[in-house]
C-alpha cells in the first residue's frame, strides 16, 4: 500500500507492505539506519521516534499508521532548532559524557527531548522515572540522568531567547 | 603544533558526532549488493539426538536460496570452534575437550544449539522457511545445574566426559592450608552461588559474509572485541581460509562486556556459506535469539572456608568451586573459573596460605565465558562475604578486620601465594577515601531515620584488586593460553604532519578515539583534532588481540607509545641533517625539535614534510617516510583496585532493596581522560550491581529451557535503580607500563556485587540472617524476612 506522510521535515510517500513496522520501514526501504533495533519485546527503547510529537517505540508501530502524520527521527533531531547544529539535547549529551557505545544513544535522545517538551521543569526522579523505557548498558545511566537534565535546561533557555 | 590536548585532560570525545546524529555505522546498518537474509535454526531441546533433518520443505519454499546442516559441515571438513586456552588438573592430565561443531552434528547440548542455516533472499522468507524445517529429535533428560550435573546418573553430555568434569583443576598450596587450618582459633565457613548472567550489549550480534570470487577473498563484517582473532581462529582453525584471503571488519560495535570477545559458530557459518551461495548474507540476531545463544556469564556454586588467629588475622583461605561451562567450550571458557579466579583469592590481604579447587562441567545450558570481569567479580564476591562473615562470627568491626589484613602500601611489590605478584597499590588509602566520601561517620544517623519509616539501611564494603591488562604472553603460555597477548599500533604521520594511528584494540563504547588521541596529542606535540584513530579492520590494521580484560590502554596504549617513541627518534635523525647538528644534541619538546641550547628549530609538520619530500635529507642511511609500528607484550598483569561502599534500604512490607547510596574509591593508576575513566566506573558498577539486585539467568531443571529468555524476563538495571553514585580515583602508578596505567574496564563490575550484598546483609543481620544469594530480588528478601521474622516475633 502507499503512505504519505512527513518525514524530519520533508513530504514523503513510500509503498509498503502494510505488516511493515515502522523501524524496518526507516531502516531497510528509507536507509535511515540512526533508529536501531535492540530487542523483540519493546523493552529497551533503542527505537523510539516521535509521531506527531509524541515518543513512540517504532519497533511496535505498524506503517499505516504513518499516513498523513509528521515523525520525527535522529536524522532529523539536528537543525530542528533552524541551523544545522546539534539539537541542545545531543549537545547536552555530547559535553556530559550521556553516551559510550552510542547503541541506545538515539532512543535515549528522542525520549530525552519529549520529557524535556512536556516538562520543562525536570528533576531528576521524572528523567530517572522518564527513562524507564530506554535500556541502557554502558553509561551506568548517570551522566545520561546529568545531560537530560542539562539538556532540558538549555532546551528552556532557547524557548526563553 | 595547535590545540594540544594531552593526558589527563577531558576533551569530548571523538566519536560523539556520529552517533548523536544517528550516523553510526554498526553491523546492522551493512547493505550490499544482492544481499541475502539468513536464519538460523536452533534447537527447542536442552539435550537430545539429532536422528535426521529434512529440508525439502524449506528447499521448496519462496525465496530459499540455501539450507546448510551439520552434515554439510562435515561433508567440507571444516573444523571445530576452537578453544583459545588448555588448562590441566594438578597431575598435568590436559582438560576434556570435545568438539563443538559450528552446525550440531549427532546430538544438540543446549537451547540454541545450532542446527541449520536458512538462506533466503529476503529476511521474511527466511524465517518463514526455517519455520518448515522438519528435525527428527530423541530428546534426552537434560541437565543444567553444576551440583546436578556432577552427581551420578546425571544426564551424560559427552561420551567420553565422566560425570560432565571437563577439568578438576587447583591451584595454591594444599597442605600449607590444612596446617594453617588445624592452627586457627576460628574457622569462618560460607557457600554461595555466584548467579548466572547474560550480557545484553544493547547492539544484537550480527554478520554480514561477502565472497569474490574475481580475487577469492571472503570478507566478514561482524559484531566482535577482537576481529584478529576472528580472522586468525576462523580462518586458520575452521574454515582453511588463509588469513591474507580474509578480511573481518568489526565498525562500530554497540557494548561488548565480554559477550563479543569469542569466535561464534555464526561466524563461521555464514562466512562458508557466503561462498556456497555465491552472493552476500546478513544474519542479525534478535534479543531472544541472543539470550539463547550470546555466551553467558558466571553460575559458580562455591564452598569457602577462612582460618582465623584469636586476633583475627587471616592464616589460610579454602574456596572449592563447581563452575558452569555449558554445553561446550567457547573461546576463553575454562580459562574464566580458574587462571582468572584463583589467582585473585589473595585479594588486597596477606594471607599467607591459599587453596583453590574448582571443578569445571559441562551442562544443558548456553556455553559460559567471560563476561565483564570475568573470574575476577566471582574471587572477589568469595573472598568479601566471607571477610564478613568472619568479622560478624569473631565479633570484630568490619572496617578493622580489613586493616588488620591488608598489605600495607609499603610492602609492594608484594608476591600472593597464589601465582600473582601486584607491582602497585594503597588499599588502605582507597579505604580511608571511600570511608570520608560516603560519610560513613553519619550512617548511624540515616540508619535510625529509616528505622523511624519502617525500613532496614544496611552498609557494606568491598576493599578488592583485580588483574587486568590481559596479559603477559609467556606468563599466560605457561596457564594454558594457546595464543600471545600483545598489541601492536602503527603510527602514521601524514607529509601534512597529520597522524592517522592503526591500532589493534577495538573500540566499542570505551572513548579509544578519544583518548588514544590525547596520548598521541600529547606525545607528538599535534593537534588534537589532527589524530584519527583506525581500528576494527584487518585490512587496515597490521594485528591485534582486541579489546578484552581492560587491556586496550594498558597494553595497545603502551604499543602506541612506544610507536610514538619511534617516531619521535626517527624526527631526531631527520631534523639533525636539517639543523646540521649532531643527533645526540636533537631535543623533542612540545611539537618542536630543537638543537639544544640555541634557537634552531624544526617543527613537527616540517619534519614530516621533510620525510616525504626527501630533496635535502640522509637517504643513504634513513629511509624516507614517517610511519612506526611496535607491538608490546606486558611485563606483568596490572592490579587495579579499590573501596566501594554501598548503602540500602530494605522495605520489610515488600522485600525491596533500595541502593540510595554508592561511593567507589579505585586505584587505575594514570587517568588518561577522567571524564572517560568516570564513565567507565558509572557504568560498570551498575553492571555489578545488576547481579547483586536484578540480573539472574534461569534454566527450567528438566527440560533446559531458558526461563528469562527475554528482557521482560530478564531484570536489567534501569535509570531510576539507582542513585547518584560517587565515584573518585586514588591512583598509585603502576610500575611497569610506560604510562603507569593500569586499567578502568572492569574495576566497577569486579568491586560492586560483594558491596551490595554485604550492605544487605548488614541490613538484616539483626535478624539473624548471615547470607543473602544473588540477586537480591524482593521475593527472596520477602521470603528470608517470613522465615527470620519468627523468632524475632516470638521474643
């Protein structure tokens, strides 16, 4: 079947076979490999992308579900603030130490930026409670906790300029 | 020279742009030309006879290309999946070793055992497919425990391995012992098991195998720690590729912790098949297929035994251990239990007489090997309860039985009875730090302030060392290792003076770009910006042993350094003809050669250009070009170690164990990059304490099967487990690597267990309870409290 929908910002239509999940979609027939599949039980959340804004698992979303909606990747994180820098998210990440082997990095990044959009006043019991969702093993999850939060407040102070 | 970013500084790292923008590039992420998808088949059964497999239903199926079985394996002669280590019993009689063929031949060992490879040209159609192979199975009584597995009439995995030992191995003084023993004025007793694990790097393993047949070259890209030695057992050993026919490519690699350190049949498998089929195959694992198959970690069942004098000094140490090997062997397995077990039983004390026996088996379950730590956590969780233990028996303070033990930092370097000589090390400093930072003084305070909510706090410590920076190679040759453990680097120094480094560990999520760079920034005088570091790939690295046993600075940063070194003498020569100068007078300082004692200069950059353009330079006696290589091969293993101390809460209501506290204070000599090391010790203290409170891989007795098969099954540590820890670094240099490091991989891992549970411990010890298994989950906490809660009631 055919879909429409908005991708990091530019109209696309791609056909697909409608038992599709959005991840093999973005990463087999798309080639935006920067979604990544870490488990088969939507537990480790190295998948998650926002549709409509909102922070789903795209391994546990079919592609129909696409058509006529706006999603957002990692791909398209950089340069949503207008330049083409780094999002203050993956900013935030990169001056922290937020990521080792990089694996969840994307997923932790998406799910970082909707918590930080729905509460711009985080503390660090609602990112630790945030990231339940998101698995990581390298970090120890610390200096992720220290860059989302450092993140969500440079995210408030751009809103603020 | 420019923006010189050197040791001891915290740049950012490197490799962050690709991988916060989502421009990694791991295995997964591979596309060639024509790729096929390939799936394997495994075995449901723990243990049963392969009596026949049929794939004509398979064959028949849409889009299958190709099925490949045992007998396939056979029918090409292709060997077994080597093991790198041969360890003996203490008459010299060599470990059992029976093959472990890449596709089950005769018999299947394990859930996940591997039966068929299903090739197919697109992934749908190869599971579809696989799903219609028709095995003919005799299912057989499985066994899966080491207590079991040892008892007679268990299930027998091989014919020709009595009672499933692959290897009774020991190690220490024996008679020393039982003297010291029949001394003591106390006898402080303690079994436990250290839990099984998997361990879940968050990137599944994967391969993509590529053959051409215009240059006979096979190509494999594939999730591993060391694709050298990928190349070297798999090419050499199993499939008679020549090693200058085979490149293997490991990019970007998401988590290893040991898991990705082993030459895995799927490797091999689809790396033959590549050529069977003529067209390129990608396999990717999912999270499921991984549990079953990904080496597992730890599952010791141990009995120890600790002599005291009235004073409570340790006189001798007996620890007898059933390790788990699983149903084969794997790369470095029986090396895990015993060469990087016993050798650690000394821990940070000065026992004089030691005693290790440890029985290696065979069981029903997915092959073990090294995981995180790997032998040096199981030593140190032994060896740390049971310092507990003795200090709660014999009724002195936890913290003062460990002093009264320690080797004091003056009597390094200090000999253990048990082989290992530490070069370096102030464990009662570590000690006197973790004691300040975690306000141990005001833990009676926080203790009756969860007492006044209903809850038990408990504090426990670990004071422990490790031996990392695997390895020395005669010293490893002589405990069974069938391979070196060098590394090598090469340095190439662009006619730009830009340096691109070759080296020969591989970097998955350890910051190597970044601080291999720094060591180069800084030794060269460059650019930090101007040094890229190369790994990952045999076509373009010379060799190397990988990233494994926190070895990658200690032993592939020493090999860069000693290549810099070269590199450095051979400017000194260059820059001698420019400057007209004899080369003893040629000094090297902060990117600049200079004729000592005048102001005649030649930078870095001109140097280099001078090599390459070589119009006014010695071409009779010096080559021209700027590129050194060196390997290096350590003198010794290196000895980090430290103090954790953990703080809990237990809620008696429920069970739960809550960490609120965590403080580590480590020895990893030289810090390169504190903001990496810090990095390190976060993640793998949560990694230890995954197995105190979480992580437990079970088996189901009869039948084989994986219970916690998945991540809904399997507990890993979350972001909201823990609390901010605290961690600090108290470094003594270690005396025989060029840079004084020592290593920062493992250390969080190896010291976290024994902290947790000897806090959990101390948490309910007023009820009388003196152990506490791993994990330390609420349903075995609950159940402890229901059966301790009675007479405490009854008072």
């Amino acid at each position: 079947m055919q879909i429409s929908f908005t991708l990091n910002g530019r109209p696309t239509t791609v056909d697909v076979e409608p038992a599709t999940l959005v991840a093999e979609l973005l990463r087999e027939q798309l080639h935006l490999t920067g979604t990544h599949i870490g488990c088969d039980t939507s537990q480790c959340g190295a998948c998650v992308v926002h549709l409509d804004g909102l922070p789903v698992k795209s391994c546990t979303l079919l592609a129909p579900a696409l058509d006529g909606a706006t999603l957002l990747t990692i791909e398209g994180l950089q340069g949503t603030s207008g330049s083409n820098q780094l999002h203050p998210m993956q900013e935030a990440f990169r001056e922290h130490h937020g990521l080792q082997c990089g694996f969840c990095t994307p997923g932790m990044l998406m799910t970082a930026v909707a918590l930080a959009t729905e509460k711009p006043d985080l503390t660090e019991a609602d990112v630790r409670h945030g990231l339940e969702g998101n698995i990581c093993r390298c970090t120890g999850y610390q200096n992720i906790v220290v860059s989302v939060m450092a993140g969500a407040a440079a995210m408030n102070a751009a809103k603020g300029e | 020279m420019g923006n010189v970013i050197g040791i001891g500084a915290s740049p950012k790292r490197k490799e962050d742009q690709r991988f916060l923008t989502g421009r990694g590039n791991y295995v997964s992420d591979i596309k060639r030309p024509g790729m096929t998808a390939g799936v394997f088949v495994r075995s449901p059964h723990g243990h049963a006879v392969l009596r026949g497999i049929d794939k004509s239903a398979v064959l028949a199926a849409p889009g299958v290309i190709a099925v490949l079985t045992g007998e396939d394996v056979a029918a090409d002669k292709l060997g077994s999946l080597p093991c790198g280590w041969g360890i003996s019993d203490a008459q010299g009689v060599p470990m059992k070793e029976p093959p472990f063929p890449m596709l089950a031949q005769g018999k299947v060992r394990f859930v996940g055992d591997m039966v068929a490879f299903v090739i197919a040209e697109t992934p749908e159609q190869a599971n579809a497919a696989a799903e219609l192979l028709s095995v003919d199975y005799e299912v057989l009584p499985s066994v899966v425990g080491v207590l079991e597995a040892v008892r007679p009439g268990a299930p027998q995995l091989f014919d020709d391995v009595p009672n499933n030992i692959c290897c009774d191995w020991e190690l220490g003084d024996k008679a020393a012992v039982e003297t010291a023993f029949r001394k003591a004025a106390h006898v402080a007793k303690l079994s436990l098991v250290n839990n099984r694990l998997i361990g879940n790097p968050m990137e599944p393993r994967a391969a993509v195998a590529e053959y051409e047949p215009g240059t006979d070259r096979f190509t494999l890209w594939t999730t591993s720690q060391f694709p050298h030695v990928v190349r070297f057992l798999m090419g050499a050993l199993v499939l008679n590729i020549p090693q200058h026919k085979l490149r293997v490519v490991a990019p970007d690699v998401g988590g290893g912790f040991g898991v990705k350190q082993f030459h895995y049949g799927e490797e091999a498998v689809i790396t033959w098949a590549a050529k069977r089929v003529h067209r390129p195959i990608k396999w990717v694992a999912s999270r499921s297929e991984g549990y079953v198959s990904d080496r597992h970690g730890r599952d010791h069942v141990t009995e120890a035994e600790l002599a005291l004098d009235e004073t409570g000094k340790f006189l001798a140490f007996r620890v007898n251990t059933l390790a788990n090997m699983g149903g084969y062997l794997s790369t470095f397995g029986p090396n895990i239990p015993t060469n990087l077990y016993g050798p650690l039983l000394g821990g940070v004390y000065t026992t004089p007489a030691i005693y290790c026996n440890v029985k290696v088996v065979f069981t029903n379950t997915v092959p073990v090997d090294a995981y995180r730590g790997a032998g040096r956590p199981e030593a140190t969780f032994v060896l740390e309860r049971m310092v507990d233990v003795a200090a709660s028996e014999m009724g002195i303070d936890r913290v003062e039985i460990r002093r009264r033990n320690m080797i004091p930092k003056e009597a390094y370097p200090y000999q253990t009875p048990v082989l290992v000589q530490y070069d370096s090390g102030d464990p009662m400093g570590c000690l006197d730090g973790a004691l300040v930072a975690a306000d141990v003084k005001s833990f009676g305070v926080r203790k009756a302030a969860s007492a006044s909510k209903g809850k038990f706090r408990g504090l426990g410590y670990s004071t422990y060392v490790e031996a990392c920076g695997l390895a020395p190679s005669r010293f490893a040759g002589r405990l069974g290792a069938r391979g070196g453990l060098y590394e090598s680097a090469t340095v190439r120094v662009h006619p730009t003076g830009q340096v691109t480094v070759m080296i020969g560990t591989h970097n998955h999520g350890q910051g190597h770009e970044t601080t291999f760079a720094q060591i180069v920034s800084e030794k060269l005088g460059v650019s930090f910006e101007d040094v890229d570091i190369v790994f990952g790939d045999t076509d373009r690295v010379q060799f190397g042993m990988g990233t494994y046993g926190s070895r990658s600075l200690v032993v592939g940063g020493a090999a860069l350094s000693k290549a810099t070194d070269k590199v450095i003498v051979k400017g000194k020569k260059i820059a001698a003809h420019l400057l007209e100068a004899a080369e003893v007078d040629i000094q090297f300082e902060a990117g600049k050669f200079s004729v000592a004692g005048t102001d005649r200069i030649k930078t870095f950059e001109e140097i280099a250009g001078a090599a390459y353009v070589p119009h006014n330079y010695p071409l009779e006696v010096l080559e021209p070009g700027l590129e050194e290589q060196a390997y290096y091969d350590p003198v010794n293993f290196t000895y980090p170690g430290g103090c954790h101390i953990a703080e809990v809460e237990v809620d008696p209501e429920t069970g739960t164990v809550t960490l609120v506290n965590y403080t580590a204070v480590d020895d990893v000599g030289t810090v390169i990059n504190p903001m990496i090391v810090e990095g390190q010790l976060h993640g793998g203290i949560v990694q230890g304490v995954g197995q105190a409170l979480f992580e437990n891989a079970v088996y189901d007795e009869s039948s084989g099967q994986l219970l916690s098969g998945s991540l809904m099954d399997y507990c890993m540590p979350r972001a909201d487990h823990m609390p901010m820890m605290k961690v600090a670094t108290h470094s003594t240099l270690c005396t025989h690597t060029p840079m004084g490091v020592k290593g920062c991989g493992e250390v969080g891992t190896i010291g976290s267990p024994a902290a947790v549970i000897n806090a959990v411990v101390d948490a309910l010890s007023h009820l009388g309870v003196t152990h506490v298994d791993m994990p330390a989950t609420p349903n075995r906490i609950w159940r402890l409290l229901q059966n301790a809660s009675l007479p405490v009631a009854a008072e």
